[in-house]
C-alpha cells in the first residue's frame, strides 16, 4: 500500500504541513476572557496572556502591539524594552541570568496587559495582538512576526456594587493596577491556577488626621478602620465563611496562625452575589461574624467587623469578586464598579501616609459605576 505522504507526492500535492501558515514558535493563550471597565471615568480592560515557547529553541519577545479589532484597527498599545520587561512575570523559578523577554524551550511567561482606552471610549469586541520575536543568537536578523493573535473581550458590562464599608476616608492600598501584588499573584488550587485577586483591593481607614492609626500602632484598637462594621455589597447567599482564627500583631513580620490555603483569608465570609459571582470579604474580627452559609443576604446587610486576621499585617478588609469558586483563592478574578464614592486622590506610595505632615486631598470628585485603583484615597 502507498503511504498517505508519496500518494500526495505523486498527486503534486504538498504535504498537510507546509499547506498552513509558518508553525509559530510561542503558544498564546489567554488567562481569562478580557472585561472592561470604569476606574477613575476611564474605560481600561486589563487581562494576561501566557506565553509558551513551543520550539527546540530559545527566543526573546521584542514587541508586542495590540490593536482594536484588526491589526488595521486602533493601536491601542505598543509594548517594548523597559515597558515590556516590566509586563512580564516568569513562571516558576525566574532565571536571574536572563531578561525575562527570553524564554527558553518550554518555559512560559505571563504579560500582563493593562489598556486605559479614555474617557467615554468604548472597549472594542476583539483584541488583536502582534508579536515581534528574535533569537538570541541571531540579534541582526529581522525579528519574525507573529500574529494576529485574537482574544475577544466580553460584551458583559461589570456589575455595580454598593461599598462593603462604613463612611469614611479609606486607602485603596493593593488596588487594581498593573504592578500591584494582587494582580500578579497566581495561585493553584486543586490543579488549577487562577488570579482571584486580580482586581482586589485592601481596604484601610483614615482618620480625622488623615492617619491610619493613632497612639501605639501595634495595638489592633488604635486603628482606625478596627471594628468597623462590614456591610453586604450585594443581595447574595452565604457559600462559605470561617471564624476563630486568631488576630495578629499590627505591622509584626509574623502571624497569629501558620499561613494556609485554610488561614490566608483569616475570618471570611463568601457571598454568591445574584448574578453569579463571588464576593470575599477577609481578614474580620474573630467571633464577629454575624451570617451563616446558606443564609439569604440584602444589600447593605452587616455580615462581621474589619480586623486583622490571617495573612493580614495591619487592619483592613481585604475585598474581591470572582467569577467560579467557593474558596478564597480559587477563582478568576472580575472587575466591578461602585455605585459612587468621592475621589480624594491618589499618594504615590504607601511611605507618604508615614510622612511628618499628613496627607491632605487634593482633589474632590463624585464618581459613579467606577472602581477605585490602587492608592486612591476614597471617600465613602
């Protein structure tokens, strides 16, 4: 019998292989389906794509370019050199002898992508992105290209919570943006690896004198934020919560408890909002949990008081919704808006709220369906 292969060869057919596009040397996927939404008036989607190196070779990411809808489309972002080293996270054990644009056979990467499209833009359906890839060994040739790599973008508009919080003035601290700790922070859980706090933010209260404590700072009561009442952000239903771990010391380099997938949330309660989705509320007071898994909530509804419990170093409620997962940690993590709160602000680093002189506002504006990013002052 005549192998598939010579019969093709005889017909004057190429082979099935060269029939397609060059094979491309890097797997692209993204990490969850790109969503938009409002921070500070602005549309922005931010999501993660991983990177694979699929080849027998190493090869180093020089670029990368995303476009609305089609590389002929709106460039919405060029990524290069410092702006594309600083996008990347390795994963695993990162090589220090190498940048991380240079991935060796096998390896992967995640970029992370953050778009600020403006004000009243509109998020386009399809994000169409463009690499440009090199060799290590071959710096003076042309770097190949490859793309269009296309990822749609949920037409889903973010749901609008009300705050989890009592009034006041609150720091954003961790919030969304593309270099904060939450955001960056993959976990597996049960063979599977999500970024639940994709877009999760630690709540901490300011004072009158605009400090986040007074008197000795090591006793949980002289901040001001402890025992604050936290509130339901959304009609739901209790799926899951934990009390009696203990509180830690503020500002101490250890915890109360060894930290575990069971203990990092401390005392939490986790509601399944009426749309689907999971809001975490972390790191309460023990023994002041007032719901019960199973139990019906209302918007607005107190559900325990802020502490600092389980991987906590100081008090604040710890807030994220997710899509999927009744453990803290175990679900993708989605973006949402606030019905309002009042914009005070943004401090460049958490270091100005220890400065000699308290932070003072500098701006007063009313936002609406929109989620603060990190290191907003916030007022309630």
């Amino acid at each position: 019998m005549v192998r598939l292969f010579s019969l093709l060869a005889l017909l004057g057919i190429a082979p099935f292989a060269s029939a397609q596009r060059p094979v491309a040397p890097i797997d692209v996927r993204a990490q969850w389906t790109p969503t938009y939404f409002r921070s500070q008036a602005h549309t922005v989607v931010a999501y993660e794509l991983r990177v694979t190196n699929v080849s027998t070779r190493e090869i180093t990411l020089k670029q990368l370019d995303v476009f609305g809808d089609a590389l002929t489309g709106r460039h919405l972002i060029q990524l290069q050199a410092d702006s594309l080293r600083d996008a990347i996270a390795t994963v695993g054990v990162r090589d220090t002898t190498i940048p991380p644009t240079q991935i060796r056979s096998g390896r992967q990467v995640i970029v992370f992508v953050w778009l600020d499209l403006g004000s009243g833009v509109k998020a386009p359906a399809t994000l169409v992105h463009r690499f440009l890839l090199g060799r290590p060994d071959s710096a003076a040739k042309p770097p190949d290209t490859v793309g269009p790599v296309r990822i749609a973008v949920s037409s889903a508009p973010p749901i609008v919570l009300s705050t989890p919080l009592d009034h006041g003035l609150w720091v954003a601290r961790h919030g969304p943006s593309n270099i904060a700790d939450h955001r960056r922070t993959v976990i597996s859980v049960n063979g599977v690896s999500t970024i639940a706090q994709r877009f999760a933010t630690d709540w901490i209260m300011l004072g009158p004198d605009h400090r986040m404590w007074h008197g000795d700072s090591t006793v949980n009561r002289n901040w001001y934020g402890y025992g604050t009442t936290i509130h339901a952000a959304a009609n739901g239903v209790v799926v899951a919560e934990h009390d009696g771990i203990p509180e830690n010391v503020p500002l101490s380099p250890t915890r109360a408890v060894p930290i575990t997938l069971e203990t990092v949330a401390g005392n939490f309660v986790i509601e399944r909002l009426d749309d689907g989705s999971m809001a975490l509320y972390a790191h309460m007071q023990p023994g002041s949990l007032k719901v019960k898994t199973g139990q019906r909530l209302q918007r607005g509804q107190t559900i325990g008081l802020l502490g600092n419990s389980g991987n906590s170093g100081a008090p604040h409620l710890h807030f994220h919704l997710m899509a999927g997962g009744d453990s803290p940690l175990a679900g993708e993590g989605i973006p949402f808006g606030f019905r309002q709160y009042v914009d005070e602000g943004i401090v460049p680093d958490m270091d100005a709220l220890f400065a000699p002189a308290p932070w003072q506002p500098t701006r007063n504006t009313l936002r609406r369906n929109d989620l603060p990013s990190e290191n907003m002052i916030v007022g309630f």
